[in-house]
C-alpha cells in the first residue's frame, strides 16, 4: 500500500515471517535467481485454514492466471474450489514471471505437496491453455483434466447466442437424459446447418424454435 514496487518486493520474506507468527500452517516459497543478487523470480503462498479444511470440500480443483498491474507486469496463478454454499474458496496463489511451463510447473508442484498426493484422484477445471494442458498431466497423472465450459462458450461469437445457450445445457447436463433432451430436438427445427430454407429466409432463434415445436 506504501511505498515503491522494489521496497514491497524486498519485504516479501519478512512479510511471509510474521504472517506464520500468526498462522503456523502458513505455507510460503521465494524463487531467486541467485544466493548473491537475489532477483525475484516467483514466490508461492497458501494459508493454513485452506489446508485443513481442503480434504472436506469437493474433489474439484479450478485454476486459472489474472495478469498484474503496475512497474512489472508479473502474473498472478491460483487455485480454488467451491464450498458447499457454492461460494469460492481459494487455496493457493503464485506470483510469477509470466504464465510459462515453468511457472505451471512449480505452482502445480507447490500445489500437489500441499494439498494432493500426486496419485490422487481428483477433477482439474481449466481454461485451454497449452501450457496448463501440457503440465496437468505431467504432475498429476492421476487427475482428471477437463475445459471451463464458460471459456469455451465465450470463444463462440455473441451473435451464435442460441448456441452458446445448448452449449451451457448440454455441459451441465447431470444425467444421460437430460443430455439426449437436447439431441432429441429435431436439428432442422433448431439448427440452421439441418434447415436447408432458413439461410435463404431467416434465421432460427428460440422465439422462432418456440413457434414451430409447439405446434
């Protein structure tokens, strides 16, 4: 809050120190260059309550990467999960150089030693980062990787809106039936691709599809 970026940084270690005075569980690793100039790479931190409370929670773990602001443009790395009032609990940050391999790596890594045993079995959520797909199963071969359906609903153009809206349905679909609701539609009474007239008149929308399955 006070002073420059380079004093805050050099305080990393002391700041870490007198959070464990108050949180003996608390969790924190510096990443330097060098024993002789120091030069900050990348730290990791998790708290102590997270680690106690982590093994009652669901087996799904989120992670995701926000790009910092200010002198150096690092990026932030984190991990959360949901508590049972569907609230976000995070239980572990990264300050980093930038979002690499490496970096994933090690967050992973500092991750996987203070939360999971590497042959746990548990739900990894991501967005489809090459780099968070290629390091997932390398760390945990044991976890089950699987892509945000928002991320990806948010790659379909906003104007494919009725196919975002299945997309979303079809992901969270909890039973077969409720998935097989949507392939039961008839195609050409919904999709343009099976409704050889409708790119010469106009396009279906749900006001359109209402219109003609109700009849």
């Amino acid at each position: 809050m006070r002073g420059s970026f380079e004093h805050i940084y050099q305080l990393l270690t002391s700041y870490f120190a007198e959070v464990r005075l108050v949180d003996p569980d608390f969790v924190f690793d510096i990443q330097t260059t060098s024993c002789k100039d120091k030069r900050f790479i990348r730290y990791f931190w998790c708290f102590g309550p997270p680690k106690k409370t982590y093994k009652l929670l669901r087996p799904v773990v989120v992670i995701d990467e926000t790009f910092l602001k200010g002198r150096y443009r690092r990026t932030l790395l984190i991990a959360i999960t949901i508590e049972p009032s569907n609230h976000i609990f995070p239980l572990a940050f990264s300050i980093t150089d930038s979002e690499t391999t490496g970096s994933w790596t090690y967050f992973l890594e500092m991750f996987g030693a203070n939360f999971h045993s590497y042959d746990t079995r548990f739900v990894f959520i991501s967005d489809r980062n090459l780099e968070i797909i290629n390091v997932v199963p390398k760390v945990f071969p044991f976890a089950i990787h699987t892509f945000c359906a928002f991320h990806i609903s948010k790659n379909i153009k906003t104007t494919l809106k009725s196919t975002r809206i299945v997309l979303r349905m079809a992901a969270e679909a909890l039973t077969n039936i409720n998935f097989q609701y949507i392939l039961g539609i008839p195609k050409k009474i919904w999709s343009n691709l099976y409704n050889p007239m409708s790119r010469y008149v106009v396009t279906l929308n749900f006001s359109t599809y209402h219109l003609l399955y109700e009849k």
